[in-house]
C-alpha cells in the first residue's frame, strides 16, 4: 500500500535510548494495551504495514475509540528530557475521520497533554509524529491513540507505535530555563511547558508587593509600559520583577516612526534595550508598540516587527519577543487587521498578546451593553488554532470585566483563566489600574473582584517562591505618562470587544 507521509518528522534525527512502548509493533498480538470503553473492539489483524501485524479498533456504534497503553509508558521522567512520539495509521471502510496521537502526561499534583492531530480519508498508511518535552518532573506518560466518531463499519488499524528520547533540537527559545512552582518545566525566554501565568497590569507600574500580601501569592506575571526615554527605568523594573517571582512582560512605544524603525533608524536604540535585559538573571517578554489598530499603516508595524524580532532574539537568549494586538480587529474587524495580515512570519514570534475583554455592563452614549461574550468560543478557540498553525504560543495580554460582570458571573475570572489553559494559553494578565477605565471600570475596586483574582491566583504556578522580603517600592511612570501607553483608546473598546 502507498505510505502517505501527511505529518513527518526529520527521518535523519538521530535517537537515543530503547524503545520505551512495550509492543508498539504488535507482532505479540494486541498485548500491553487496552480500550477506553468496553464497547470499543480492539483485535489484532494482519493488515499491519508491509507483512506485519497491527492492531484495529472498531465499533458496534459511532463513539470515540482509544488505543491506550495498559502501563504507563514512561513510569517516571525527568525534566527537560525531549521524547519523540509516533505511530503509523490508516483507516479501513471508507469514508473518512480524524483523532489525535496523544500523550498524558500526569504529575504528582497536575496533568498536561500533549497532541498532534491526523486526518483519514484513505486506505493509505499515514505516519504522525510529534516532539515533546517532559514537563513535570517524576511524571508518567499515558501513551494514547486516537480516532473522533468512528462509525460502525470503519476501523482505525494502527502500527508501529513508538516513544523515544532524542537529542535536544529545539530553538533557542526553548532551551531550558528553569521549573515552575507546579514542577513544570519553563525555558530561557519564560515559555512554560504546561500550565499558564497569571497575574496583572498594577496602577502606573506601581510596585505590587502591597497588593500581593493582600493577595497572599506574588504575580506570576506582570505587564508593565514604558516610553522610547525609559530603558533604564524599564530595567529596573524587570530586575525587581524577577527578584520578586514576576515574568515580567514590557511594552515599549519607539523613538521613531514605524517605517522608520523598519529602515533601521532605531537599531542602535534596540540593541542598547537588548543587551541590557539581556544582562538581567532570568525571562522577560518584550512587545514593541502594542495594539497597533488604528495608529498607523498596519504594514509598516509589521515590517517595524520583522526588523525587531531578529535583533531580540539573536541578542539575548532570555528575551521573549512578543506581538501584542487586540483579537477583536483580528477576527471581526477589518482584513486589513486579520491574524494572517499582521504576522510577521513564522519563528519570528514566541508570544502572541491578545487584550480582549468581557464588555457586560460597560456604558456608551448612554447604553449599558448587556451582550455577554464566551470568551473561549468567541475568541481563544480561534487565536490557538492560529498560534498552533503558526508554530508560536499565545496569552492574554490585557482584559478586565465590570463590577456588574462579576455580580452576574461570580466564577468569570477562574473560569476565563481555566478556559484559556485548555485553549492552550500560557499567560492571563489583568488590567488592573484606575486607567483608561472610562467605559470599563476594570480596576479592582472592590473587595469581591479582588477575593476572586486572588483566589485564581494562589492556585497558579510562578518561576520562584521568594525567601527573602519583596523589594522596595519601584514606580517608574506617572500616571499621565501610563496613559499614553497602555489600551486601546476608551472609543474603541465598545461593543462586541474592541
């Protein structure tokens, strides 16, 4: 039969180590492994690749069908050990139908998973592989494979299942940087392997340290927005961040005009910011004009960020360079503001910024809008397919909700941070500031709101634990100064988010 290579891996990629899946190759049967549900038919079938055997699941019904390993695969990894995952599929009876290789990873106190999905339409053998690294250190691996709706008569035949460690390839914005406090691995540039951020914008970058005691768990991420003059002040800040347990994550407005930083005017003013958080002992997220829609010709931002993002990346392996826009133009304005036109290029970007909010009970000309959005359909389904399209990582970068919002929905903070983990988001920042408040009062003012941030909060996994007390106060910008360079202009966060 042809092979049909859909989804391939660098056959020339040397492994390391035995085979870790016992009787991935099903010559001893279908032994080792197991079903989900007891209705799923698993059988061993001559059909396997070339003269081999295989193993085939169907069903009585249309259902979901598992091949699942009996034991963990892995009983017990190590951090930072990449794993390379595979298998060979192909259905049988027609028609067609997608599923997923997986592995679930579960550790002694939170469970990740990794995936790479596949699609059938053929009798032709398909090879799905997938790189992962281990996150959670001592955890086990649940070996899965996977077809959505299998329908009586077709059959999901799968060979040569396999899991090994192979050398560590990755960029350079994966090298490995440190474990966070939930035991999951994140890299130089502060991207986490499982789990997200979860922290805030606080006042005119005032230090939080008061509000955290308050809070009883520091930041695990904090926005902060700095003028072309403010390098210094910046660092700083940054430093005192990391010192305290905060990624932190800056927004800069430029020296120059877009088209004139994509020229080359503002390289030396780049590279001085550069090296000097490159000096800084631990990951920061670094953005360049955030929220770009309506400022200017949208093309020159983007080459402005083409220009950019080799000079981060290339001069410091513990910078993140980030894009941050405002998810509602993206997907519901206008073209010239999509995700494809605004991209700069694939391996350009490690973090890609939404700030979108949940607009319930804000006012406009005298009109309370009482349109409740579902964040994760609306908006996070949508920005994850992209990112994983895209070969990058995604996070909230900016959002709030009312008073009236949380007396309606007293559960929206945790369950916008738990519906952007499980669309694959890896940082939740609150806008939490009495600025460019006009429509929104996001501020947390009240004793409620901030009860059910913190709550989020304590339960979020952050780089380090302090020992020591937190630093003194640094409040780098006056309240005037944020202003110009925090959010989206007050008209345009009106309706369905903007």
């Amino acid at each position: 039969m042809a092979e049909n290579v859909s989804i391939a891996s660098d056959d020339g990629l040397q492994v390391v180590g035995p085979e870790l899946v016992v009787n991935g190759s099903f010559d001893a049967d279908v032994r080792g492994w197991k079903t989900n549900l007891s209705s799923t038919v698993l059988e061993s079938t001559d059909g396997g690749r070339g003269d081999t055997r295989g193993a085939m699941l169907s069903a009585p019904t249309t259902e979901n069908v598992v091949l699942n390993d009996l034991e963990a695969t892995v009983v017990k990894s190590s951090p930072l050990v990449t794993y390379r995952a595979s298998a060979w599929v192909r259905l049988q009876g027609g028609g067609e139908v997608s599923g997923q290789i997986r592995v679930r990873e579960v550790g002694p106190s939170s469970v990740s998973q990794h995936r790479q999905a596949f699609a059938l339409t053929s009798k032709d053998w398909t090879h799905v592989t997938m790189d992962l690294q281990s996150g959670l250190a001592g955890s086990s691996f649940d070996l899965n494979v996977m077809a959505w709706e299998l329908a009586p008569g077709q059959a999901l035949v799968v060979d040569d299942v396999s899991l090994r460690e192979i050398p560590v390839t990755a960029p350079r914005s994966r090298t490995p940087g440190g474990v966070l406090s939930n035991g999951c691995a994140y890299s130089t540039r502060g991207i986490p392997n499982c789990g997200a951020y979860f922290g805030a914008t606080y006042g005119a970058n005032t230090d939080p340290s008061e509000f955290e005691r308050e809070q009883g768990q520091h930041l695990g991420i904090r926005r902060t927005f700095f003028g072309p003059g403010q390098v210094s002040s910046a660092v700083r800040v940054a430093k005192s961040d990391l010192a305290a347990g905060r990624l932190p994550w800056i927004s800069f407005k430029l020296p120059h005009s877009w088209e004139d930083m994509s020229n080359g005017k503002g390289d030396a003013w780049v590279r001085e910011l550069v090296s000097q958080l490159d000096e800084l002992d631990g990951p920061v997220w670094l953005a360049f004009h955030h929220e770009p829609e309506g400022d200017g010709p949208i093309r020159e931002w983007v080459a402005m960020q083409q220009r950019l993002s080799p000079m981060v990346r290339d001069g410091a392996d513990n910078v993140g360079f980030t894009i941050i826009v405002t998810g509602w133009h993206q997907l519901y304005g206008e073209k010239q503001y999509s995700f494809d036109s605004i991209w700069p290029g694939d391996e350009m970007v490690d973090v890609l910024g939404v700030d979108i909010y949940q607009h319930y009970g804000t006012v406009k000309n005298g009109q309370r809008n009482l349109d409740w959005v579902d964040m994760g359909s609306h908006y996070f389904q949508h920005v994850s397919a992209f990112a994983r399209k895209h070969g990058t990582d995604w996070a909230l970068a900016e959002t709030g909700y009312t008073e009236m919002a949380h007396s309606y929905r007293p559960n929206w903070m945790r369950e916008t941070y738990k519906s952007m983990v499980l669309n694959d988001g890896i940082a939740f920042s609150y806008f939490n500031t009495w600025l460019n408040n006009e429509i929104g009062t996001w501020h947390l003012r009240h004793v409620e709101r901030q009860d059910a941030f913190g709550a989020v909060l304590r339960g979020s996994p952050h780089m380090v634990d302090p020992s020591s007390p937190p630093p003194p106060p640094v409040v780098e910008l006056p309240a005037p100064e944020l202003l110009q360079q925090t959010g989206v202009p007050p008209e345009r966060r009106v309706g369905r988010n903007p």
